[in-house]
C-alpha cells in the first residue's frame, strides 16, 4: 500500500492537533489550499473530527493522533 497523496493530507491536518488535550481543536478556513480543506473534510467523513472544517478530535481521532505520532517517532529516530 503507497502512501497517496490524499492519506499525507489528512495526517498532516491530523498532526495539527495537540495529543495532550481533547480541548484544543483547529480551524481549516474556507480559503485554506483546497487538499487541506479536503483531508478536513475526508477526517470528518471518517469521524475523526467533529466538525468538517476541523473542530476537535473524537476519541477515534485521538486513536489516528496517536498512531501518527508514533510512527512519525519511529522513522525520525531511525535517521
């Protein structure tokens, strides 16, 4: 499975979220480049994110953030 261009999109919107705090959303604005308006959209289609501009993560989306993260971990340390 290839990482499309797509799937890079929505984890990037995703990594725009703190992992420390349900509290802490984002805001994709409507002039915002049209793949990240997309992948906020995509996420929210998905229920990852509660609003389809962004808004906070739903529990599943915690879940996503926190796969993201590790992995970003792993092939960062791996340099």
């Amino acid at each position: 499975m290839s990482l499309s261009q797509t799937l890079f999109e929505e984890i990037r919107v995703l990594m725009q979220f703190s992992p420390d705090s349900l509290q802490e959303g984002i805001k994709v604005h409507h002039d915002a480049a049209p793949e990240l308006v997309q992948a906020a959209q995509s996420l929210y289609d998905k229920g990852l994110i509660d609003r389809h501009d962004g808004g906070y993560l739903t529990d599943r989306g915690l879940e996503a953030l926190q796969h993201a993260r590790a992995l970003t971990g792993l092939l960062s340390s791996a340099d």
